[in-house]
C-alpha cells in the first residue's frame, strides 16, 4: 500500500480537492493518541493508494499541535508521495509552505489551486517556468470545479520523482555551519535509508524545529548527538542572533526572485468587490449588528419559515398515511396486539417523532455552510474577538460556540482548532449551553402547544438564555484558570459563492449523522420505553402503574417548585440524557400519543403555560447528552472537568427554570 | 511608531517584531517579516481585532500584537 499525502495552507482548497480525488471513498478517524481529524480516502483511479489529509498548516516549524501533526507525519512516515496544494491566488505565503516542503525532499507535486481566481485578478502565472525553479510538477487546477485534477492522477500513476531536496541559498555563515552538521549527519549509518534531504535536516536543527530534533534523536547516537549539539551551541553563541529571520527572509526573499519571473500581473490587483463587502460586512457600527440579522435570519429560515413547514409534511405523513398503512398490513399479517402495539406505539410513534425535525436540522446546517463557505464566518471570527477577549476566549472560539447551536458534540470537537489549552477547556465547558437542534425538537412542541403568538421569539429568548449562561460561565471561569489566551490570527479570504455540491454535501452529512443517531439510539429507546410503558413486576399493566411510572414518579419530586412534577416529565428528562430529541418521543409513548400533534394537546392538560416555559428552560440548560458528555471527556481529557460539567449545568437549569416558572406565574 | 498608531490605508515597512519567540515565529512564517510592506486595512472599534494586509492577503489579529510591531512609515 502506498501513502500518498495532501498538504497546504489553511483556506488554499484541501478539502476540495480531497473531495474532487476520492468522491465517498473517505474515512475520517483520530491522529494516533491525539484527538486531531485525520481524513484517508482512496482514489478510484489509483488502486492500492492510500490518500491522507494532512491539517491545513502554514508552515513546519511547527508551533500548534496540527503542525507538529503534520511535521510529524512527514518526517517519520515518509509518505509515497507529497500532493502540495497550493492557493494561486495568494501564491507568495503558500510557496513558503511549498518551498519549505520541497526542501525536505520527499516525492512531491504542487497543485496550483483556485487558478480562475487568480486570473480574475488579472495574474498569469508561467506553470512550465515555476515547474522548472521548483523543480517539482506544476499542476493548474480548480479543485473547487473539479477541473484540472486529471493531469496530476497521471502524474501519481506513473510516480513522482524522488528529489534530492530544493537548494535555496542561505547566508554563507548558515551554510557553513549547515555543512557542518551535514557531514555529521552522514557519517551516521542510518543516512542510506534515509528519505528526507540531509540539508534540510540540517537547517531544521540548526533552527531548533522540535519535531526534527526528536526525530534525529531517535535516529542517531547519542555521541553524534551530542557533536550536532555542540555545532549548534557555538553558532548560536557567535552568530545567532536572528538567525530564524535570516532563514525565513532568505525564503522570501528567494521566493520574491521565483514570482518576478513567473507571475505577471495584466491589471491592477483586484480585492476591490471583497474589500467593498468587507466595508459594509466589518464596519465598525453595523458589523456587529449585521452579523446579529445574519444570525437572526438563519433561525427565521430553519424555524418559522422553510423548516417548519416540511417538518409539517413529514409530520402529517408519519401520523396519517403511514401509521395506517402499518396498522391494517400488521391485521392482514394476524399479528398479535401486542406486536401491533410495539411497532405504532413504540416504533413508530419514536422515530416519526424525531424524522420530522430533519428538514429543519438540515436547513440550519445548510445556512451555517453557506456563512461558512462564503468567508462570512471568518469575519464573524473577527468581529466577535474584542467581545470573546473580555470573557477570556478568541474570536475563533466563537465558531465552535456557533456549531454547538446545531450539535454540541461537533461544537465540542471544534474546539481542537483552538491554540491554547485553556481556550479549549473553557470553549468545551460553555458549548453545551448552546442550544443544540436536538434541544429544538423540545421547543417546538411545546412552542406550538402553548403559545400561539410569539413563536419565533420564545425559540429567540430561549437561544438567547442558552449564549448568555455560556458567556456568564466563561467569565466566572476566567476568575479561576489562569489567563494564557493564544494569539489571535485569522486569515481573512476574499469573499466567493459557495458551491452548490459542497453545501450539499455538508448538509446531507448532519442530517445523515442525525437520522443515524434517531436510528439507533432512538429505536433501542423506543422498544426500551415501550416495554418499561407496558410492563411492571407483574407483567403487562397499564401505563400508570408501568416501570417507567414508577421511575418517573421516583424523580418527579425534583421538579416539583418547577411546576411539573408528573412522572411523565420526569422520564422525558431522564431519557433526554441519553439523547436530548428523546425527550419529545418519551412523551410521546408517556402520555399514549400517536404523534406530535395530539401530543401538544394532551400537554397542553399537563402543564400550565409557566410549567410549560419553565420546562423548556430547563430543557435548554440541564445536563447535555450522553454522547456530548462522552465528547467532552475525550476532548479535555479530564473525567474531574466533565463531571463538573454535568452538575454545574443541572444546578443552573434548576435555578433558572425556577425563576422562568415564578415569572410565568406572574404573566399568567 | 508601532503598527497599532497606524492610519488605515497608509502604507508602511515593518522594522522589528518585539514579540514572544512562538508568535514572532508564526508571524514571520505567515511572511511578516522586518523588510515587509504592511497596511492597516481596518480597525475594530474598541479597540478590537485589526485587519493588516501583507504579501497579498489579509489576515486579522489583535491590538496587542499590533503594538509589538515597530513600523515605520513609507
């Protein structure tokens, strides 16, 4: 099997031409004993090749843990083959990634991304002349339009040259003590079956890059060791000074030569249309209010205006058509009541009542990939950041925070794009209290049942009390951990049109991961509470005197200064751990409903109006799932950390619906 | 004069980073380098995030950084 490598700078179209290269064929799992995505894929032309995604970095030296990933894997797996794709459009910083890459000298091809970008600017870059300073294949490309890639199949079919590494000139005292450490290097017996260019070794531990020291230790004796390190210590001591600049600007500097004569310009520089949208988008008064309207549209969209309303069909389908269908071919099968009860009651009535919040889960991602394609959500980065710095987080944390309003446990996830450790912490401890569309499938119900006006602004007030509990714990947990924030960079690409196929893509990915979890989680669930609804130590009884009322009735007295004390609530909200869009279908087999809309009138004999409020606050605050708790202690490492999670957010939910239930009381 | 005083839109030329060694790295890896052509593009209000341009591209980081960028205007 051979490895072949894809890497870039963020934003130079990794993931597209990923996408372009494997179609389906992907496989996403974990960077061995770190929680990094790491995404393999086949490609069909290319049979027995194995294609890895390599983190979006901008550089090897590394500092972050993508990049010490990415080095990393570089140095000690010395994939096939090196697939550098690179941004045309922004050719200058990407060639340092590329000119570094070359140098180590493993089998490579650059992929010059986003050339129709580049010549919209009125650039005309000579890929045969860059080909030849490089020395490496050139290959233009638009992976986003799948147009290009075929070239550079063919290049990877009949394999890519092994370089002896790109020679870039550094200053004569470097290059001296390169030499120096060079030699040394070779006189290892390990040099024959090394891969990596022994000057780039060279140069790297000159620098003191981390990742290529660790591997040379592991490469050389000890004794050589030690002479490397004593060549190292008596430059640093003499010339030193520096000298990381001097390496870095004699990159640039080589680079600058290498664009002078390959890039020509036509027209002047073109950033005017992104720059005029960023004039309105990050204007100091409106952009802030603007990315609130943003924000505020997306959720007219997923729940009032398109979302809502195929959920309605789904709905009237699962309940009407559907349910009768299922009933009279169970009597024409002579099936027994109670097999005919376990599938409409238990199987049905469960999973129907969660397909219908498909379309409106699917609509909100839709929206999220579309800000996200766009280059919108790195301005939204941008203009969140002096707010997020005040409760001790960056405006990158902002965008886990957002995702967490579709899925906590992705939210969570997110966080490990986040430099520092404690960003992270925080950003995973606060993400639950965004209010996840699991969570919505709860305030629609209720939303629909008792209130008749104001829909849309109950949902608002409700996301809104989730955003302020998280900045409110943030802040308080900016008191006690200690403030090392990482440094804010976010690289501002010019605004494009996300394209169709990827926002579908993305789309039909959560709502796949959705339907997947009400498939399996939630049908184990139904049958489970169907069986715990029917039966008791006796056998079959009627569902008040059933196990699950027992148990229900065993927690209910929690609730009861909240208002609704019914065993009934309170088994929704101890299955609403396992996952939080059981609530709705636990009701739904509690109160012997067939389906959401006769629910809502039954509860709406069930709670008061304030009951009713104060239930979906709670709802929105107490402990998040079980699948979210499991991604929190996978992601902070910390069992201590995540169960103060679990019963922080169960106090606050407490106390908050408390207080939602008295006011209500008041209105009411 | 560091880049944090700097008027939008005017042009300048970085002449030292005064800056943690991982930062400075970093920011020297993303082509900000003494020597480097550099314009504010925009500032937050508040004393928020600013957008620089350089080598090209547009990149966005805090006042804090800015004013541990000397500049010297060109």
């Amino acid at each position: 099997m051979k490895t072949i490598a894809l890497a870039g700078n963020p934003n130079a179209g990794k993931t597209s031409l990923f996408n372009v290269l494997t179609g389906t064929r992907q496989y996403v799992g974990n960077w061995a004993g770190v929680t990094v995505e790491k995404k393999e894929g086949w490609i069909k032309e290319l049979p027995g090749n194995v294609i890895v995604d390599l983190p979006g970095i901008y550089s090897l030296s590394a500092q972050s843990l993508e990049e010490k990933l990415a080095t990393a894997y570089l140095l000690e797996e010395s994939p096939g083959a090196l697939i550098n794709i690179v941004d045309a459009s922004n050719l200058e910083r990407n060639l340092y990634f590329t000119v570094q890459l070359l140098e180590m000298g493993l089998p490579s091809v650059v992929a010059l991304n986003m050339i129709d970008v580049a010549e919209g600017r009125g650039l005309h870059i000579d890929g045969s002349r860059l080909e030849q300073r490089l020395g490496a294949p050139v290959v233009p490309m638009v992976a986003r339009k799948a147009k290009g890639h075929e070239r550079l199949l063919e290049l990877l079919k009949n394999g890519l040259d092994t370089s002896s590494g790109l020679f870039i000139p550094y200053p004569d005292d470097i290059e001296a003590a390169v030499r120096e450490i060079s030699q040394l290097l070779d006189s290892d017996e390990t040099t024959a079956n090394r891969r990596h260019s022994t000057r780039w070794l060279a140069l790297s531990w000159l620098e003191g890059n981390e990742t290529v020291e660790h591997t040379i230790r592991s490469e050389v004796t000890p004794e050589l060791m030690g002479r490397m390190a004593a060549v190292r210590a008596s430059f640093v001591a003499t010339q030193g000074e520096n000298l990381d600049q001097r390496i870095r600007n004699a990159r640039y500097d080589w680079i600058g030569v290498l664009l002078a004569e390959c890039v020509s310009q036509n027209n002047a520089v073109n950033r005017s249309l992104s720059d005029r949208i960023d004039t309105l988008i990050l204007n100091k008064w409106l952009g802030i209010p603007i990315f609130l309207a943003f924000m505020y549209l997306v959720f007219q969209v997923t729940f009032s205006w398109v979302g809502t309303s195929l959920s309605d069909l789904i709905d009237t389908f699962f309940s009407g058509p559907l349910t009768d269908w299922v009933q009279s071919a169970l009597t024409w099968l002579n099936s027994p009541d109670w097999f005919r009860a376990l599938v409409v009651d238990g199987i049905l009535a469960g999973v129907g009542g969660v397909l219908v919040f498909v379309p409106q889960i699917g609509i909100l991602f839709l929206c999220l990939s579309f800000l996200e394609d766009s280059g919108y959500m790195a301005r939204a980065a941008v203009l969140m950041d002096r707010f997020m710095s005040t409760i001790g987080l960056n405006g990158k944390a902002f965008i886990p925070l957002i995702l967490g309003f579709g899925c906590n446990v992705p939210a969570i996830m997110a966080t490990r794009t986040l430099e520092d450790q404690r960003g992270r912490m925080v950003t995973a401890f606060i993400s639950p209290f965004m209010s996840c569309s699991a969570r919505l499938s709860v305030y629609s119900l209720f939303v629909s049942a008792f209130f008749d006006s104001g829909k849309a602004t109950i949902v608002f007030l409700l996301y809104l009390t989730g955003i302020v509990m998280a900045i409110g714990t943030a802040f308080v947990l900016k008191k006690f951990l200690s403030d090392d924030e990482g440094v804010f960079l976010m690289e501002l690409p010019p605004y494009r049109a996300p394209m169709f196929k990827s926002l579908m893509l993305n789309t039909w990915d959560k709502a796949r991961g959705f339907v997947r979890k009400a498939g399996t989680i939630i049908f184990g669930m139904s049958v489970l509470l169907w069986f715990l609804g029917n039966f008791s130590f006796s056998g079959m009884s009627p569902m008040d005197s059933s196990f699950l009322a027992q148990i229900g009735g065993f927690i209910a007295p929690v609730f009861a200064l909240l208002g609704f004390a019914s065993w009934q609530a309170g088994v929704s909200l101890l299955t609403g751990f396992l996952a939080k869009e059981v609530v709705v279908s636990t009701m739904a087999i509690a109160y012997a409903s067939g389906d959401t809309g006769s629910l809502g009138t039954v509860l709406q004999g069930m709670f008061t109006p304030a009951a009713a409020l104060g239930f979906l606050f709670f709802v929105l605050l107490y402990t998040p799932c079980v699948s979210t708790v499991a991604m929190m202690k996978r992601e902070t490492g910390s069992w201590k950390w995540t169960l103060a999670s679990v019963a922080y957010s169960f106090g606050v939910a407490w106390i908050v619906a408390y207080g939602v239930y008295r006011l209500g009381l008041v209105i009411w | 004069m560091r880049l944090s005083e700097c008027k939008e839109g005017i042009k300048a030329v970085v002449k030292d980073l005064f800056m943690n060694e991982s930062i400075r790295k970093r920011m020297m890896d993303l082509g900000l380098l003494p020597g480097t052509e550099v314009s504010v593009v925009r500032k937050a209000p508040f004393g928020g995030p600013l957008v620089v341009q350089f080598r090209g591209y547009q990149i966005s980081f805090r006042l804090s950084e800015a004013k541990q960028i000397a500049i010297e205007a060109c």
